[in-house]
C-alpha cells in the first residue's frame, strides 16, 4: 500500500473518531441538562409542600385553639381567679350560666351586652360558652367585684378571632377596654393553652409605696377622706401633650395622677373621696399642707366617663376633667386621654402613648370631642 493510501485511511478513522467523541459529549450535556432541570423542578416542589404544610397546620390550630374553651378550661379559671382575688384583697362573684350578675354599677351582664361598646366603639359582644361564635367578642366567662353600692369591677374573659382577650369595665356605663394587667391577661392566654397559671402579688413602685405610707397614718384619723378614687385600667399609663409652650407629661396610675410640665416643673394630685363640706375660711398653711389632696369623682359627659378632680379646698370652679378615649389616627385605633376644663368640660388638651405621637399630631382637633367655641 502506497503512502498516499496509507494516509487517507488514517484520516478517515480520525474523522470516524472524532464523531463518535463528539456525539458522546453531545449526549452527556443533554443527559446533564435534563437532571438539572429535574432537580430544580423537584426542588421547588419541596418548597410548596413544605409551605403549605405549616399553612395548614397554621390554620388547622387556630380553628382548634379556637373551639377549645370547655369545663377543665372553666374550672381552671375559677381557682385562678380565686387566688388571683386574695392576693388583690377583692372577693369575685362568676356567672353561672343562668342568671344575670347585677353589678353594683347598675348593669345586668350578660344581658346588657347587647348595648356594650369597646373602647367607645360599637361591637358585637355575646355570652358564648364554647368561645366559637361570630360575635366581635365571644365572651366564655364573667367576674364582678363590688367596690361599693355604687361602683363594680367588671371582667368578660373573651375570645376575639380565637384570640384569648380580657375586657374590663370600671365606672357606671356599659363601656369595656382591654385590661393592662400582665397578670390577668398572661393567665387567661395559659389557661386557653392548656398551661399552668402563676399567682404574684403586684409589685409597687417607690413612688406609690411612698404616696400609701404618707396618707396612711392621717387616713385613720378622717380628715374627710372616705377612701380612694380608682382610675379605669385604660386611663393608667404615661402620656403626652404637645402644645403651645411645649411637652406636657402625664403619669396615671391607680390612685394618682402626676405631672410633668414644659418647664420641667412637676407635681401630683392623689385622688380621694371626700365626705366633708370644704371650710368658708381656710389657712395658706393648711391649704400647701393639703395640695396634693384631690377631691375626685366620676362624671358622665357627652358619652364619655371622666374623672373630674378639684383642689381639696376648691370653692368655686369646675375643676379639671380626664377621660380615657380612642381616636383613629392614620388608619388605627389609638388610645388616648381627654383633658377638660370649665362648666362643659371643653377638651384643653389631648395626650398620645409616645412623645413621637404628640409631636406628630401636635394641636389636632378631633370632630368627636367637645372644644371651647
């Protein structure tokens, strides 16, 4: 075989090489291609599997946690609010499924929850023993306290949305809020989960320790004073004023109102019920000795409940007024206090949880509250 042959035959195994070479690479980067998409593909399968399992275990425990206030749960809350009751000094009468609670306030629950407003609103609010029906506010349990022949505590255990949610109402009128304290409501939310409930005595402050040692020893002499002006749950709090003259600050707790003004000059009123007329004449020194006194009292205006305080030896005007309201402010529901002063309790100022909220609404005027013309 000439050279020329030779050659040509070797070219045509290269060629026939090559092909088989590139054929193979060909099959193999569309077998690589295929698993690739596979694995992507089964990939993102997991993922909505794995979401919308949780979405539906998600959904699967609400509807439960919804429909579980029963017996055990009742009973549970019973002895909780037993032992919740001494330690607070208050003895609570429940409802017991039949007859009304008569509070001494002047409501019949439940059947005057067909007239209840929250926080001012108008709701839906029913007595629902399982917690599962279409009401606002599914109430499951009720417990008053009589402060006196004519003011109650009232408590409505609730569920709102399947959510454990305690409502409380102070006063004479059919208006409820959510109540401030963490022992009431973390107890109630353990109780509704199945979990163990923990009864501490509430904690007191330096100052209130302090303002309780300075009357306790007068109280027992009189002096007029037939015991304390209770606060509603919703007015207790820090608030803020943004006005003209700058940042006002109140702090409000059970038995006291205390304030901070713009020029850093602050004082307190303790609130009192007083059962004596106030003197025709009265010292300069028995009346500093006395400034910290209040004469309190509750007063129903245009809807709203306020605590109207004078000075201990305040003769004439009308004094000041403080309310606990709501206001929807970009969108939400926000609390605030009313501040009103002369014979029809005109709104002097509006206070805001946080500075940021103050300073934000600054002199807003509200349509639904009542202001000097």
């Amino acid at each position: 075989m000439d050279t020329i042959e030779k050659e040509r035959l070797l070219m045509k195994k290269l060629t026939i090489i090559s092909s088989v070479i590139l054929s193979s690479l060909l099959i193999l980067t569309g077998c690589g291609s295929n698993s690739s998409k596979k694995s992507n593909v089964t990939s993102k399968v997991k993922v909505v599997k794995q979401s919308s399992s949780k979405k539906n275990q998600k959904g699967v425990a609400k509807k439960k946690s919804g429909s579980l206030w029963n017996n055990d749960k009742d009973s549970h809350l019973e002895d909780f609010m037993k032992q919740w009751g001494e330690v607070m000094n208050q003895t609570y009468t429940k409802y017991d499924g039949t007859n009304n609670i008569q509070t001494a306030s002047g409501m019949n629950y439940p059947q005057d929850f067909n007239s209840a407003t929250v926080n001012g609103q108008n709701v839906s609010m029913a007595w629902d023993k399982k917690g599962t029906g279409k009401n606002d506010y599914n109430v499951v349990a009720i417990y008053n306290y009589n402060k006196s022949s004519s003011s109650s505590i009232t408590y409505a255990f609730t569920l709102a949305d399947g959510e454990p949610i305690v409502l409380v109402n102070e006063g004479s009128g059919n208006n409820w809020s959510e109540t401030k304290n963490k022992s009431l409501k973390e107890n109630f939310v353990n109780i509704f989960d199945g979990k163990a409930t923990h009864v501490e005595k509430p904690k007191v402050s330096s100052s209130s320790a302090q303002s309780s040692s300075s009357t306790k020893s007068t109280e027992g002499l009189g002096e007029g004073r037939g015991g304390y002006v209770t606060t509603p749950e919703a007015m207790r709090g820090t608030w803020y004023s943004k006005g003209e003259s700058g940042m006002t600050k109140l702090v409000i707790s059970e038995h006291e109102i205390a304030y901070t003004d713009s020029n850093g000059q602050s004082g307190r009123t303790i609130l009192y019920k007083k059962t004596i007329p106030t003197p025709t004449q009265v010292s300069e020194k028995e009346i500093d000795a006395k400034r910290e006194w209040g004469d309190a009292r509750y007063a129903n205006i245009r809807g709203l409940q306020y605590i109207n305080i004078l000075g201990w030896y305040q003769s004439a005007g009308a004094g000041a007024y403080y309310a606990a309201h709501t206001e929807e402010i970009d969108g939400s529901r926000v609390p605030i206090i009313v501040e009103g002063g002369g014979a029809e309790a005109w709104t002097s100022a509006v206070y805001y949880p946080s500075e940021d909220l103050a300073n934000q609404q600054g002199d807003t005027k509200f349509e639904d509250l009542h202001y000097y013309q």
